[in-house]
C-alpha cells in the first residue's frame, strides 16, 4: 500500500475502491470510542467531511487537548508524524492532523478490505 500524500488523493482512492462509506464508518467508530460528540453521516460529501474534521479538530486543540492526545492514541496516528508538524498556526497544524487521521483510517479500512 503506498499513502496518499494529500486528501484529494486519499478520497479518489477511497471512490474507486468504493470504500468510501466504510472510511466515514471507521472514522464515526473511533470518535465514539473517543467519547467525541462527532458522527458523520454516511453519505457526506468529502468537501464537508474535510471542513468538519478540520474543524473539530481544531476546537479540540485549543479548547480540549487532553480529547485530543486522547483521539490521536485511539486513531493510532503515529507520534513522530505528529511531532513533526509546525505547531507554531494552530489553523494549519490542525489541519495537517486532520489529514494524519484521514490517512490512518484510511490505512485501517484498506488493509480490513484487502487481508
């Protein structure tokens, strides 16, 4: 499996596998385990499902971090891809990890369809 490098090519990977649905299943589950009042409905469009992670994300930044460390551990986003980032705009760091999510759930469902 080679990772999309951004979230056009994750979702048009995730449409022509029709995976799609199950990627916003999978990301619905781990926010639930998460205890992160999030639930996406299974026919969002990819434009919204983008803006609303972005956002959440976001709020839980500034306004919630013990959520977010806690979301991350649960995602299994790795912590060294994490630590990476520019922490320096919160905007853009958020958004980076909104895609670090995407992608990991992305990994979850692909390797759930193909093994």
């Amino acid at each position: 499996m080679q990772a999309p490098v951004n979230f056009e090519g994750l979702i048009k990977e995730a449409n022509q596998l029709d995976l799609y649905k199950k990627l916003v299943i999978q990301l619905n589950k781990d926010f639930l385990l998460a205890n992160i009042d999030l639930d996406f409905h299974e026919e969002v469009l990819p434009s919204s499902l983008k803006l609303i992670l972005h956002d959440t994300v976001y709020k839980l930044i500034q306004e919630k971090f013990t959520e977010y460390l806690n979301l991350l551990y649960i995602i299994d986003v790795p912590e060294n891809q994490v630590k990476a980032l520019d922490g320096n705009d919160i905007l853009k760091l958020a958004e980076d990890v909104s895609f670090l999510i995407l992608k990991r759930e992305w990994q979850k469902v692909w390797f759930r369809h193909n093994y």
